[in-house]
C-alpha cells in the first residue's frame, strides 16, 4: 500500500483482510489482546526518535507537544490492556432460572458485550499521535475485539504510514492477526470503506460538515452503523460576579493561557467567556499578555481560520480587544474580540460558533440572569466551564443547564488537556458528536464497539467463557442482580 489514493482494488483486499481479522481477534481470550496493545505501546515508544521529526515536518508542532502527545497515545494502550486484564468490561450479568420470579417463571438468561466487527476511524489533524493512527479510537476498538481500518489524515500521511508500519507490525508479532490494523487514504476510500458492509462502525474526529456527511453515509445504509463523530464546540466560561471580584486577574490569565494553548487548535479550546460588564475584567483581559504567533497545523487550517476570524469581525456586535497586530498574518497572533451577552441571544448562530485557532470571543454580561439565558441558547458543547464561587446563588441552576449540553461540566478549571482516565467524558449532545451518550476519550470508551448478547437456555459448555457457572475467567459477574465478586 502506498501513500497515494487508496484504489477500489487495494480497498477491496483491505476490507476483505480486516474482515477476516475481526473474526479471529474477537475470539482471542481478552489476555492475549491486552499484551497486543502493551506490545503495540513499547514499539511505539521506541520509535519515537524516528516518529516525532516526521511529525515535526508534516505538522509544525514542536518537539516537546508531540513527544507529550506520544506519551499519550501509549500510555493509553497500557491503561486498556489493563482493562481487558480485570474482565468488568464485558458486563457479564448472569440470571439463574427462577420459577418463583414475581412476573412469571424465568428462563435461565446470560448477558455479555461482544465485538462489533471491522471498525473504520477517520483520523485527527490535530492529535496526529494521540487521535490517528493508534489513537483513542483505534485502541478502543482494538481492545473490545474489532480490526481497524484507518482512513489517514491528509495533514500527516508519512507520519500515518510510519505509525501504521511500526503499530500493525508489534500487534502481529504479538499474535494478532494479519489485518488487523490497516491504512487507507484518500476521501473516495473513506467513503467507499463506510458504505461497505463488512465495516460495523465508524469513528471520526474533524469539522461539522465532514462528520456530518459521514454520519449521513453512515445511516443511509440499508444496514445502517453506528457513527461516533466528534465535530465541534465552543466551550464556553460562565464567570460569576463574586469569582471576577475575588480573582479577575487569575481568571483572565488562565483564560488567555487556555484559549491559546496549542494555537487554539484543541476541540475543547474555551471559545467564548461571559464576563460582568460591571468588572474590571474586560480591560485585564485587553491588557493580558499573549503567546507569540505560532504556524497552524497546515495551510487547510491557517486558511479556514482567516476565514472565520474575518466573518466574525464583520458583525456589526464585535470588536477587537486588546492589540490586533499580526492577528490576521500568517502565522497569526492570537486574537480576542469583545461583544455583549446581549448580542450572543440576539443572534447566537453567527457568534456562537466555534472558530478553530488561537481566537476567542468575551461577551459582557449586565446581570447573572443572563449567564442562565445564554446557557439555554447554547447547542450541544464538549464542555462548560463555570469560574465561580461556593457561594454563588447562580450556581446550581446553571449547573443543571449546562449538564444539559454538555458532555464535561467543569468549576474553577480550564478544558484544554483531556486526562485520559476512567472517568473521563469527551463527547457531548450534536454538534459536539453524533452519539451525546459516548465517549472517545477515557476507558469507558470500549463500549462503542461493543454490542450485547444473551444466551437463553444454553449448556454451559456453550456459552462464552465470561458467562460460565464457576467463572473459569475470573471476571466480575452479576448473579441474580448481586455482583460477584463484590
């Protein structure tokens, strides 16, 4: 496979290959996978000197990002190895006959999540360690049993095909199977590879209307898939009056040090911060100190950017903050532009909108009950930050309208950095993602590519192991609605 256009016979073997993988990979014991990723994760590791230049060239990020990012991407690999390992993935839920059940006799019914089949992930432009290749959802579906195919981000193809060589090499020295992660390139590939029936989901990070025209592919088969697509938000900061008296300045450094972070090219970048108009925050925020201009990923970007940038200065609701030299060169100076809470209800579909670069809109606000009514106007977020104090009256109701639109509600933090933990929670109702209850960030992603079976009446010779009397595989179990072991 080379680094040009995949052709409709090489996707063809592709497809076939990844087909074949699933089958035998799902059926694998959930040990020989989890040493797999923890292969796959120590090669990649040891490649880094030759990866990262690469990454370097293809992305002008700097060295330190990318090796972070890196760190990352394998560190990920081990934490799911480590879940396959405990076996609470599978959700085993095990219910004994019972002629007693207060609805009736019941059968003898066993429950456990089972691969989905050959996954296809668009990759990221701008994670391309941490959201390509062997990314998050790559490892997710690697680790619930699925083959991937990879469909490679044209911002970093040399570093794709390098990962992709290094990843798939380790997975099959470790006793996957041929096929089970491969490259694809191209936008005919990626949408011929989501229409075909042997892939069982797809998984997408990127713009709106990409994932919105996959998603739509997606669906419109006559086997419809399910489609995890994270395609964008605004991330907006909720500052109370009481946390702007108590620590504007802090609250506007941490702001300007978020928003700018990576060149504003994170898709949980804090977008929009609603301020007091009585503050003094607005003239702190003019006077805070930005990072020097730093090149955008590729001229795609740099060029989407511009685009945005100059729309939003157009309405007649916004003005610059601050200095605007360099804001719209290339590469740009981060910009800030001011509007009014006012303006964000008149009209929130031309100003609540996420600009993808180091930009951010502040709206001043002329009492806290306009926070509650432009948390009502927002669309579906990644997050919500609220900068406030334990006193606030505002709090609580705004809280509850926030969780209402976004997949992580943060207090007295910053959006920028998403751990990658158990907890985690990177998704969010649409636009933020296609599918608001599931996330591509953290271990519960496994899920995705997972679908329940229950096996009624079986000798216990044929079920799946996890579901067996005796727990030959020792992992938790619910019996009769109690978990085992506790």
């Amino acid at each position: 496979m080379t680094e040009t256009a995949t052709t409709a016979e090489e996707l063809e073997a592709v497809l076939a290959a990844a087909h074949a993988a699933s089958g035998q990979w799902g059926r694998r014991p959930a040990e020989d996978r989890a040493a797999a990723l923890v292969a796959a994760a120590d090669a990649l590791d040891a490649a880094g000197p030759e990866l990262i230049p690469i990454a370097q060239e293809e992305t002008n990020l700097p060295e330190a990002r990318l090796s972070g990012e890196l760190k990352r991407t394998t560190f990920q690999l081990r934490l799911f190895a480590e879940l396959l390992n405990d076996g609470g993935y599978l959700d085993a839920r095990i219910d004994h006959a019972d002629d007693a059940w207060p609805m009736g006799p019941r059968p003898d019914i066993r429950r456990v999540l089972e691969p989905l089949g050959p996954v296809l992930v668009f990759a990221a432009s701008n994670f391309p360690f941490a959201f390509s290749v062997a990314g998050g959802d790559t490892c997710s579906a690697l680790a619930a049993g699925c083959a991937v195919v990879l469909k490679v981000h044209s911002g970093h193809p040399r570093l794709s095909a390098a990962v992709g060589r290094v990843a798939a090499a380790a997975l099959e020295g470790a006793g996957a199977p041929s096929g089970i992660l491969q490259l694809i390139y191209g936008t005919q590939a990626g949408r011929d590879a989501i229409l075909d029936p042997r892939i069982k989901a797809g998984a997408f990070t990127g713009s709106i209307p990409g994932g919105r025209a996959l998603f739509d592919l997606a669906t419109s088969r006559p086997d419809p898939i399910p489609f995890y697509g994270e395609l964008g938000s605004v991330n907006p900061v909720f500052v109370t009056e009481a946390a702007a008296a108590a620590r504007g300045a802090e609250i506007a450094a941490g702001f300007v040090a978020s928003y700018t972070m990576g060149a504003g090219q994170f898709c949980t970048k804090p977008g929009i911060l609603l301020v007091p108009a009585g503050s003094a925050m607005v003239s702190e925020l003019a006077g805070t100190a930005r990072p020097a201009p730093a090149p955008l990923l590729n001229d795609r970007i740099a060029q989407g950017y511009a685009d945005s940038l100059q729309g939003l200065l157009a309405h007649d609701a916004v003005s610059p903050l601050g200095g605007t030299g360099g804001t719209t060169s290339s590469p740009p100076a981060p910009a800030l532009n001011v509007t009014t809470a006012a303006a964000l209800l008149a009209d929130p579909e031309g100003l609540i909108r996420e600009c993808f670069g180091p930009s951010a809109l502040v709206a001043a606000y002329d009492s806290e009950a306009e926070l509650l009514e432009v948390a009502g106007v927002l669309d579906g977020q990644l997050t919500a930050t609220i900068q406030g104090e334990d006193s606030d009256a505002v709090a609580p109701e705004l809280v509850r309208i926030l969780a209402d639109r976004a997949g992580r509600v943060l207090w007295n933090q910053w959006p920028t950095g998403v751990s990658v933990t158990y907890a985690q929670q990177h998704g969010g109702p649409y636009p933020a993602t296609t599918a608001p209850t599931t996330t591509s960030v953290g271990t519960a992603g496994i899920t995705r590519f997972l679908r329940p079976v229950a096996y009624q009446g079986l000798p216990d010779h044929l079920l799946p192991a996890a579901l067996r009397d005796g727990n030959p595989l020792g992992v938790p179990q619910r019996i009769n609605g109690v978990l085992s072991p506790s």
